[in-house]
C-alpha cells in the first residue's frame, strides 16, 4: 500500500488564505506545496508533476486565469480549482471554459 500523501501545489499571494487553505487540506490528509507568487509556482512546474493546483484567481503579479493559460501549456494534466474573495461571474465562466476543474467564491 502506498501511504504518500497526494500532493496539491496552493498559489495565493495573501498569506492568511495560504495558511488557512494549506491547514485544511493537510487537516484531510494532502500534502500542500504552496507559493506567494505565480512564477516561483512555475518553477517548480519544471521539476515536478502536479496533479493538482488550487489557484487565486486576483494576484497582483500574475492573474489566475493568466496562470491558467501558462500551466495548460506546460501541464495540459493538472487539474485546477479556482479560488477567490470575489464574486465575479464573468471570471468564473472564463476559467471553467478554459478547462478548471472548479471555482469556488467566499465574497466577504
């Protein structure tokens, strides 16, 4: 039996998100690799196999959906969820189109 923890890489620029996403999914048995800034995410692309990404979707350095776009190019495999503090339903169906797996919104 394998007991590796399955691997989700979290890319969000807000650290309170980070901290709080990354203690849920370990709190359910994942392994979170997570990253402030889009593009140290993608260099770790080029090193390992991400089966799963949980992106935000408004980063000041790099938009999700920009995200999006580069890792359908390098990892057409990887599934992605969105997540995000905003309600925007234009963004929403824009991901889902381009292939996310899904989007989920916590509008404060």
């Amino acid at each position: 039996m394998n007991d590796v923890a399955p691997v989700i890489c979290l890319v969000d620029d807000d650290a309170s998100i980070r901290k709080s996403v990354t203690r849920l999914l370990e709190s359910s048995g994942f392994k979170v690799d997570a990253f402030s800034e889009p593009e140290a995410f993608l260099g770790h692309l080029t090193a390992h196999s991400v089966p799963l990404a949980v992106l935000d979707i408004w980063m000041d350095k790099m938009t999700g959906m920009v995200l999006l776009a580069h890792l359908c190019a390098r990892s057409p495999k990887t599934r992605v969820i969105f997540i995000t503090g905003r309600e925007d339903h234009a963004a929403k169906t824009t991901v889902m189109q381009a292939g996310a797996f899904a989007f989920f919104c916590q509008a404060v």
